[in-house]
C-alpha cells in the first residue's frame, strides 16, 4: 500500500511539516482504524509511486549505482580484511560441515565466537567464483547497496523521493558504513537485516499487517544467527511501537506480535537446537565458550558481559570491564567514535524531536508520526545502550546507527523544507544546518592535517547557508535551491571527504576504524591500537607498521617517546600486558616492528601478551614451505595460539592449522593430554610459538597465576621438542620429541 504525496495545507498549521497520511475507509473488519485499506488510490498504484516526478526513479538508479562504485572500488586493499573471519570462509568453502558451524579451519577444530551467517554468502561467494579478498568482501559492499535501498523505500513509503534519497545518500556517506561494508565482520549483514526489520515493522503499522509483521520477526531471527543478541536491541522499542500505533484492536495487535515472536525464534532457533543437541564428539569446539556451549557464549561473553564487562574467556573478561572507555551520553561524541558516525547526530536528533512535536495531536495510527517512531526508537535504544556498556566496545559497532541517523536526517529534512516559508520551521531548518556545521567543524579539527581548508570550507558554507534559510520566505525558488543546496554540500562534506578516505584505504585486523588519523584517539581508534596506523593496523601514513602513532599503552609510549592514552583505563588488574609481549617486553615499549604475528621479534617460549589477537601473523614463504610439506598425511599441518595467528598461517596455505584456545587463547578447547593424543596419532604436524593471549588466561576471566590449557601445551611442547626459527619464527616439529 502506498500513501499519496504529501499535500502541504494551509501554511499555518504545524501540519504543514508531516500532512497527515489519508485515512483508510472501513473495510471488513470494522471502523477505519481496524484494517481497513485505503481507497482513495487506484491499485495500480499499490505496485509502485505512479506519483513520483520524473527523477525519481533514475535518481534512485544512480544514488544505488554510485553506492556500488564507492563500495567496490579498491576493495582488494585490504586484503583478508579480518583474517579471523577470512580463515573460516576458507574453511566454510572446503567442508560443509565447517560451512555450517562456521568452523576456524576445515578439519572442525573450533568454531568462531559468533554464529555462522555473516559467513554463508561469503562462503557461497568463494565455491562460486574461488577464495579471493574479491569474493570475500564483495558480499558486504552489495549489502551496502541493499540497506541503502531499504532506507530509500522505507523512508519513501511516507516522505518524499527527495527524502528517501537524502537518507539514502547519508547513510552511503556515512565513514563507518564506508568501512564496514567493505569489510568482512558480521556487523554488514546485521545492519541490513535491522534495516529490513524497520521496513517490515512500517509496512506492518500501515495496514496491521500480520505477514509484515512476521516479516520483521524473521529478519530479526536471521539477526540473532549474525551477533546473536546484538541484533534485539532495538527490539523492545519495536514491539511496543507495533503493540501502540498498528490501527486494529489491541487483542490482535498482542496476537500479532506472538506470531512475529514464533517466527523470529524459528528463525533464529533452529540453528542452535542443531547445535545444542548434536554431541560434542561430533561437532568443533563452539569458540567464545568456556563450556562449549552456544547458548553461554549467546548469554555471556556475546551477550550481557558486553553490558555489564563480565565477559569470562574474553579479553579484559571476568572482571566487570572498565577498560573500553570512558561510558556516558557523550560516548557517541568522543574523539574515538566522533568521526563514525556522529556527523549528523545531531541534526538527527533535533529532527527526531521536531518530527514528533510536529505530529504530536495526530491520530494513534498516523504513519508519519510512526515513522519518527521506528527510527528514533532505533537511534535512542541502540545509542543509549553503546552510550553505557561497560563490556567490550568497538568503535565499527557504531554502523547499527547509521541506518536510523540518516532516515531521521532524511525525513526531518524533507519536512522542515517544505514548510521552510514559515518562519519557525526556517529558523530550526537553519539552526540544524548551523549546528551540523558547526560540528563538522570541531570533527575536522581533530584531525588537523586532514584536508585542512576543508573545516573552513565547511563551516563558512554551512553558516552561510543557515543564513539563507532564514530569509526563505523572501527568497525566489532558484535562490532558496541554491541556499539548500549547499547546506547539503555543507552537511555532507565532512562525512564524505571522510568516506572516500577511508575507501580509498586498506584495513586489516579485528578493530578497524574509519577516516584519518584522530590525535588522541583510545583502544581501536584511529592510529591507535588496533587501528589503521596503530599496533595491529597497516601503519597507514605513519610509513611503520606495528608501532604506537597516536594510540600506545597505558604508560607506554610512541616512537618519538610522546606518552600517549592508550587502552582506556588500563588492562584489567594493571597497565601492563599479561606476561608482556612474546619475545619483547612488557607494554609501553617504543614502536617496533611486527614480525611473525609478534611484538618484539619471534617468541622462543610460551605464549602470553597481544600478539595475534588484534591482527594476524606474517607468514614467510619459507615458513608456509614447511607447513606445506607433507600437509596430506596431517589433519592440522600445525597447532598455534589464537585464531588471527591461525588464520595467517591457515589462510597462506590452504591448509587446517589448528587455533587453540580460539580467538582470545583462553577457551578450554582442548586440554594437555588431549593435545598430547593428537600429537601421538600422528594428527598435528608441527606447533607455531607465540601466539594468541596465553599469559596465564588472565585476560580470560581466570584467576591469576591460574594456567591456561593454551599455556600448558605451550609449555610441554617447549620442553619435549626442539626449537627451529624458520622465517623469523619459532617452530617445533611434533613428529621429532628431544631424545
């Protein structure tokens, strides 16, 4: 069902900004409001916008193809991306029983620490056209397309094209979009499958519809199967939103919502009931667990120890967190997150409350105002749960915004435009230019060296432009389009120089980031640990890969010998890493050089400290010849600590190397005399030293001076066989023990 295009009425109503929708006639089941459809448009005009200007259509066609082109583009620079995840597809693409657990390697050793949808159209896209970064990363750059366009039709369903392709266009342009639709962690699926989640609830509201409703549920089922909890965030706020504004009765709304709730756990649940019941014996270790358990990787180190920070078999886990930085409502705003996503925020939320002012004595069912629902609803729980979450925090988990950020921008906009003849609605269609602008201002600020005439550019242009709007209702047609047009430029400009910089970049590594280098930036923000040009990064313009520039370690330092701020707060129980570095020191070393997946030169001993769990090993062509030798008549050509350290050697030779104690080290995969059975039988050919947390599993949640299984098999192989660097590497060859 589609709704006629907005009709301004008089301009003295506050109805000028959302004219109400027109009203369903009653129809079999009772009044207007209880599923009746409307009858004032032919029905051709359910099948499309016969309405629509001319442009529409081919604007929409090119804001897609032009999504498409930014996406794509350059995007073999980064490589595997996340080797972590890069390992499994390969996996996934060699056995479909890794497929389907979503295994680390394809001998099923250990799954990842999520479940296995992120992974399916990438796997699918590697038996198709072969394990490549291409086939890897084109799946996240087309569902770039696809949330772009179902933020265009759902924000078209009640606004205008001008709307929708506003929030199309913003949400393109948003830096954390950018990267993470180029990437290959989970978080490109779930946005998509949220974003349809929201099309389906606002088709749902329109006609209390129980088959878009299940809709809705099924995408959130699908949700659950990418980050499990990750994706309900918003769904508290959408049940309510349903069980308010859907125009039937309020027993069928409740009725409804059961059949969604059914169909998400359908959806979402078959999955882990395989799992839960298949026997131990016959499945991979479930990663993230300290119990191979989905349901406790689901509930714990995947689901409230990310709110709380007690996080067990997680880095920083087991001790109530506080090491992410510092919470509150100016999270989102912070020199770490700013530059993400927060361009528009703002403007987001001056426009959510307008919206809702605007609408506030229409009907219950009135669909603008629902709309304003959805998407605000979506911002404020998902915000507001970022905002406070003491467990680990990602600054890319921030691209579950971008979606509600730019329909908001989007249908506020569009709004406040075409009532801009009123001298209220000019003065906050201004105001949120000024504010925008002026924002753009202080995130360009800090990163100075960036494009630096751009800030001014953006701040004079966007209070010029403010300026303008003020004088709308004077001003000729041609001269308030050109006032509009460049508030847009000005609004746009920060974000977009900030998303061409980040596609024109590789990234590799678990905490990727988006832009330039920000000075000051924490843990995984730009140039800091883990980020691009940080410890873990590419080393982007610093021209060294693996030192300290603009992020280090609590009382560390950089290259220069500048302290820095480093992990916020401090690793849990101290500043320094567990056992320090492989081979090195301990933290707040000065910038050296990445070698083997390590800090600090090859590790000759047990492992402990960072390396590998942030980014994964370099894998000499010597190295990976002796991994390759003889591979068939192993399971595992070798066994290391940590799955980005896997992944390398796993992704350098095609072949199954085993990740003990899984991403972080620290998962009781597989005890010392488990590992000492599969070293008799002939199982694993060769272990790699240094890799993973290890250090004693105090990042894990265990007690200090407690061992890990990962240490104590490190620990007897050191003991039992005999150390060889092979590429800068140490290697111990299982099938030759000391005499």
């Amino acid at each position: 069902m589609n709704y006629p295009p907005p009709q301004a009425p008089a301009s003295g109503t506050v109805a000028a900004l959302f004219p109400p929708a027109a009203l369903p006639e009653p129809g079999p089941r009772g009044p207007a409001s209880w599923g009746g459809r409307l009858r004032t448009l032919p029905a051709r005009a359910r099948r499309g916008r016969p309405d629509d200007p001319a442009w529409a259509r081919p604007a929409l066609l090119g804001l897609l193809a032009l999504t498409a082109v930014l996406y794509l583009w350059n995007l073999s620079a980064s490589g595997w991306a996340n080797s972590f995840y890069s390992a499994a597809v390969q996996a996934g693409s060699q056995s479909w029983k890794a497929f389907f657990f979503g295994s680390s390697d394809a001998a099923n050793f250990i799954t990842v620490d999520k479940p296995p949808m992120s992974l399916w159209p990438m796997e699918l896209a590697a038996r198709v056209f072969g394990l490549s970064s291409w086939s890897v990363l084109a799946p996240q750059a087309l569902m770039a397309v696809a949330t772009v366009g179902t933020v265009y039709a759902t924000v078209r369903r009640r606004f205008s094209p001008a709307a929708g392709l506003v929030a199309g266009a913003a949400l393109a342009l948003t830096p954390v979009a950018a990267l993470m639709f180029r990437f290959n962690n989970p978080d490109a699926l779930l946005t998509l499958l949220m974003t349809l989640a929201a099309y389906g609830l606002v088709r749902a509201t329109e006609t209390a519809s129980t088959r878009w409703l299940v809709f809705a549920g099924v995408m959130f089922g699908f949700g659950f199967l990418t980050k499990t909890l990750q994706a309900f965030l918003i769904l508290p706020a959408f049940a309510v939103i349903y069980l308010v504004v859907a125009p039937t009765g309020v027993w069928r709304r409740v009725r409804q919502l059961l059949y969604a709730g059914l169909a998400m756990a359908a959806a979402g649940g078959w999955w882990v009931a395989i799992v839960q019941l298949v026997p131990a014996s016959s499945r991979p270790y479930i990663g993230g667990s300290q119990d191979n358990s989905f349901l406790s990787v689901t509930f714990g180190y995947n689901g409230f120890g990310r709110l709380t920070g007690n996080e067990t078999g997680s880095v920083g886990g087991g001790g109530g967190g506080g090491g992410w930085g510092a919470t509150g409502l100016t999270r989102l705003f912070g020199t770490d997150i700013g530059g993400q996503i927060a361009w528009l925020l703002p403007a987001a939320l001056i426009l959510l409350v307008t919206g809702l002012w605007a609408t506030r004595r229409y009907a219950r069912t009135d669909s603008a105002r629902t709309a304003f629902l959805v998407w605000g609803g979506w911002l404020l729980s998902t915000g507001l749960v970022f905002s406070f979450m003491s467990g680990i925090f990602h600054q890319y988990y921030t691209v579950e915004l971008a979606p509600a950020v730019a329909a908001l921008t989007g249908m506020g906009a569009d709004g406040l435009w075409r009532a801009r003849r009123r001298l209220p609605y000019a003065a906050v269609l201004a105001a949120v230019v000024a504010v925008t602008a002026v924002w753009s201002y202080v995130l360009l600020g800090r990163s100075s060296a960036f494009v630096p005439w751009l800030r001014w550019a953006v701040l004079l242009g966007g209070l010029a432009a403010a300026g303008a709007l003020l004088l709308t209702t004077r001003l000729a047609g041609r001269l308030a389009a050109v006032a509009g047009l460049v508030a847009l430029a000005a609004s746009f400009g920060g974000p977009t120089a900030y998303a061409l910089d980040t596609v024109s970049t590789g990234h590799t590594g678990s905490i990727p980031t988006a832009g330039p280098r920000v000075s000051g930036a924490g843990f995984g923000g730009p140039g800091g640990f883990g980020g691009r040009g940080g410890f873990g990064g590419k080393g982007g313009r610093t021209g060294q890969r693996g030192g300290f520039p603009g992020g280090g370690f609590p009382g560390g330092q950089q290259a220069g010998g500048q302290r820095t701020g480093g992990f916020p707060g401090g690793f849990p129980g101290g500043g320094n890493f567990p056992g320090g570095f492989p081979g090195g020191g301990a933290a707040g070393g000065t910038g050296g050089v990445r070698e083997g997946g390590r800090f600090g030169g090859p590790a000759a001993g047990a492992g402990g400290g960072m390396g590998g769990l942030i980014d994964g090993a370099k894998v000499s062509s010597e190295l990976a010849a002796l991994l390759e030798r003889n591979a068939g008549s192993y399971t595992w050509v070798a066994a290391t600590i940590g799955s980005q350290n896997q992944a390398s050697y796993q992704l350098a030779t095609g072949k199954p190397v085993m990740a003990l104690g899984g991403f972080n080290g620290t998962d009781p995969s597989l005890s010392l005399s488990a590992f000492q059975q599969d070293v008799q039988a002939g199982q694993v050919h060769y272990f790699i030293g240094g890799g993973g947390m290890g250090g004693g599993g105090r990042m894990g949640g265990r007690s200090s001076g407690t061992t890990s299984d990962s240490e104590q098999i490190s620990t007897w192989v050191a003991a039992h066989f005999t150390a060889e660097t092979v590429g800068g590497t140490t290697v111990y060859d299982l099938t030759a023990p000391k005499s």
